[in-house]
C-alpha cells in the first residue's frame, strides 16, 4: 500500500477521496512555483508548465484513464480546425460528443455510491468543452449579433493545441470546477491580471475557510452518517426529530462540496486567474471564480437561495450556454425546465439526480406562488402591524429557516442515495412529507385561482341594472 493509501485507511477515508484532497491542495504548490519560476518567461511555458501539472495530477488519481480527458480534448481541438467554417455542424458534432461520451462512461461505471473515477473530472471537462465549442462560433458572428455576456467570451482566434490542452488541466479546476471561460484564461496569461495584488492573502483565506467547512462535515456525518437514514433505528424515531434530523444530515453533505470548492477555489486565487475588478472599497476583487456565495448561503431561508449560492460557476454556465440560447422558446418555465433536464442528464443515469433536480423546480416554483400571495395579498392589508411586530419577525424568522433546514433534507436525499430503492427508503420514512406539503399548497393554490377567476368572468357576464324610469 502506498503513503496516499496507507494514511487514508487510518483515518478512515476512502482512498479515492484521500487522494483527491491531496490534488486539490497541491494547486498551492502549484501556484507558489508558477510565481516564483514561470510567471515572468514566455507564455509558451506558462501553457506547458499548466499542461503538464494538470496531466500529471489527472495521472495520479486515474492513471491510464487519463486517455478519456486527452481524447475528448484532442476531438474537440480537431473539430474546431475542421469545421469552424461550419459553425452549426461543429456545435452539434461537439455537443453530441462530449455528451454520449460522459453518458457512456456512466453507463460502463456506474454503482450505488457517488464514485469518484475518471468520469468525475470528465463531466467537468465536458461543459468545458461544449462551452468552448460554442465561444469558438461566437467568434465567427458579427459584433452587434452577440449579447454582453456571448461579447465576453467569444473567440475570433482558437488557441493551439498546447493552450487547449492547459486550459483543459489547469490545476484544481479540472477536478471539481469551478468553471470559467478560454478568455478568462487567455487574459491571465497575457498578464492582465499581473498587476493587482492581494492574490495569496484571498486564497489562503478561502483555503481555511475549506478546512473548517471539511472538519464541519467530518465530525457532523460521524453522528449522522448516510447509512443511519435506511436503518429502522431512524425510522422510529419521532416525524419532528427525523426530518429535523435529515436537514442537518443535508448540511454536512453539502459542506463536503463546499470544502472541496473552496480548496479549489483557494489555489486558483493563489495562482492569480481569479481577477474580477474592483470591490466598492477599490481593492482588487479575487472571488472571479468562486463557486459558492457562503454569506447567502448560511444566512438565506429559501431553496431559491441555496440555488443562487450552490454550485455558481455551473449554475452560470447553464445560465450562459443552454437557458439563455433557449430564449427563441418565449417561455421561461420552459427554459427553466430544460436547463434543470440539462443539468440531471449531465449528472448521469441515477434515478435520484432526476429526483432531485424536479424537487429543485417544483419547490422553487412552490416559492414563487408564495410569495406572489404573501405581496399580493397579505402585505397590502396587514404589512404595516407586521412590519411593526417584533414577535411576528422571529416567528417568520423561525418558520423560515426550520422549513429551509427541513426541505434541504428532503431535497438532497435522492441527489445522495441515488437509487430508486434507496431514496424512496428515506421518504418513506418521513412519511413522504414533502410531496404532501407541496401537494396540500398546488391545491390550495390552483383552487383559489379557479375561484378568482371564475368570480370575475361572474362579473363580467352579469348585465348592468338599469336605472327605473317613469
């Protein structure tokens, strides 16, 4: 056994797992040689130096796997010189591509448990492709055709294979994200971003803050572990208890993510591509590719707010490259809808992603019609002694962040058990509250909108009175 394997088995961690956390925080590393050697020569070297960390990296925790990610960006590379006076065709021969080659990968690995192989940087590396397949016909469209976010990252010249090849295996990004476009890249090597500072104290930072949310995780989940959540001992433990239970249990799953994101999101702050502009202070602002928004993240009390801080730069991505280029559509539901599909087939087979990515939409669409009612509705005629009630702020305070706590359990069960007979355990066992609660409220709901409704078309048919005459 080796060092990497040896270590693992004694604190108990997979050795997958083990080996990954040493690859994200070799990114510090990375990033402290880059500065001190590579940063001032030539760009071809800075292209090699970002190749070669990340192949070796990618070699050290999939070993002859390493071929899937090197084919794919090679594919992608050839299309580009090929058919990028074919802008259509390649995007479609790209997309098809990368996505039946994740789709197969699934299909020939896949088990009961998140795995960590080949496949998991190889779903990173396909929206990286696709999106960059897509900037490349960007480039190829005239200036005034294109809307500011397409403005920002179209291409009018592809790189070379070497520059494609860095910006595939940049380091730490390649492993779990976060995303972030071939211009991004392309103004970090031209020096762009050289100039501001502040860099490794913004990384060194983010990188405590990933080991805290790490041992948040480890000692949370040593109390509440995955399996506690099919045992019969869960199952008799009192409704308020078990989902109170399964909310908490979410948390410490998500902080396994967070803590990975941030270890990334760190070396990639250290090695300076991160530059986002000037905060309101005008200090340089270092968080250009941060995954996660932590204030929002643990202050907000909606589903809508673990969207908009969970997993951003994937978020932004789909919101980029597949929800806004369905605008030909006219329907926002409707891109919604396909931008979340989007999202679980990019996730894999697994009943449970579909699961959880058609709680997402259900329950944010549940929010939204909430709060249409309550602005509508309740604010306009008991806003001002609300407002003014100290009592009602913590109650709603209270009400709110127990029903975030509570429906995150609910949400991230199937995203986590995966198969069809293992989530549909866990929702069972909390008496399948959450499709109940949704159900009670579309009725509710949908029933008071039929009466408005068909109260005014009532007053729109009834005829006037007419005034008696003599």
């Amino acid at each position: 056994m080796d060092l990497p394997g040896y270590v693992a088995n004694k604190i108990g961690v997979p050795v997958e797992a083990f080996r990954l956390l040493l690859t994200l925080l070799a990114g510090y590393p990375i990033a402290s040689i880059y500065h001190k050697y590579i940063v001032n020569r030539q760009k071809t070297l800075h292209h090699l130096y970002f190749a070669l960390c990340g192949l070796s990296l990618c070699y050290y925790n999939y070993g002859s796997d390493t071929y899937h990610s090197l084919l794919a960006t090679g594919t992608t590379f050839v299309l580009v010189t090929f058919l990028r006076s074919s802008p259509l065709l390649l995007l479609i021969i790209n997309f098809i591509f990368h996505m039946g080659y994740l789709l197969l990968g699934y299909y020939y690995t896949a088990s009961n448990e998140y795995d960590i192989l080949w496949t998991m940087p190889h779903c990173i590396l396909t929206l990286r492709m696709i999106g960059f397949g897509f900037d490349v016909t960007d480039g190829l469209k005239m200036e005034e055709e294109l809307s500011k976010d397409q403005k920002e990252t179209a291409l009018r010249q592809p790189p070379n294979l070497l520059e494609l090849l860095a910006f595939a295996y940049f380091p730490s990004s390649f492993l779990v994200g976060p995303q972030f476009p071939y211009r991004r890249y392309q103004s970090f090597t031209n020096g762009e971003f050289r100039q501001y500072d502040g860099y490794w104290d913004a990384g060194l930072k983010r990188l405590a803050t990933g080991v805290l949310y790490l041992a948040i995780c480890q000692v949370g989940l040593s109390y509440l572990p995955d399996g506690y959540f099919l045992s019969s001992e869960f199952a008799q433990e009192s409704f308020i208890k078990r989902i109170y239970f399964l909310g908490f249990w979410a948390k410490f799953s998500l902080y396994k993510y967070i803590s990975c994101w941030l270890f990334a999101e760190g070396s990639l702050m250290c090695i300076g591509v991160t530059y986002k502009g000037k905060d309101a202070l005008g200090n340089p602002d270092w968080s250009g590719c941060s995954n996660v928004k932590l204030k929002l993240l643990e202050t907000g009390n909606t589903m809508q707010h673990y969207v908009q801080s969970f997993n951003v730069n994937t978020n932004q991505w789909v919101a980029h490259y597949v929800f806004k280029r369905l605008k030909f559509l006219n329907n926002r539901n409707i891109s919604y809808g396909a931008a979340l599909g989007f999202l679980a087939v990019w996730h894999g087979f697994h009943s449970g992603y579909y699961m959880a990515f058609l709680m997402e939409y259900m329950i944010v669409s549940t929010e939204k019609q909430i709060e249409s009612v309550y602005t509508r509705h309740v604010l306009p005629t008991y806003g001002e002694m609300l407002n003014n009630s100290k009592i009602y702020a913590i109650i709603y305070f209270l009400c709110l962040k127990s029903y975030n706590i509570v429906y995150m359990g609910w949400c991230l069960t199937s995203f986590v058990f995966l198969k069809y007979e293992r989530w549909i355990t866990v929702f069972s066992a909390v008496n399948y509250f959450g499709f109940i609660y949704m159900l009670i409220w579309a009725c509710l709901f949908n029933g008071y909108r039929y009466f408005v409704k068909s109260q005014t078309r009532e007053h729109r048919t009834v005829p006037p009175v007419k005034q008696a005459t003599d």
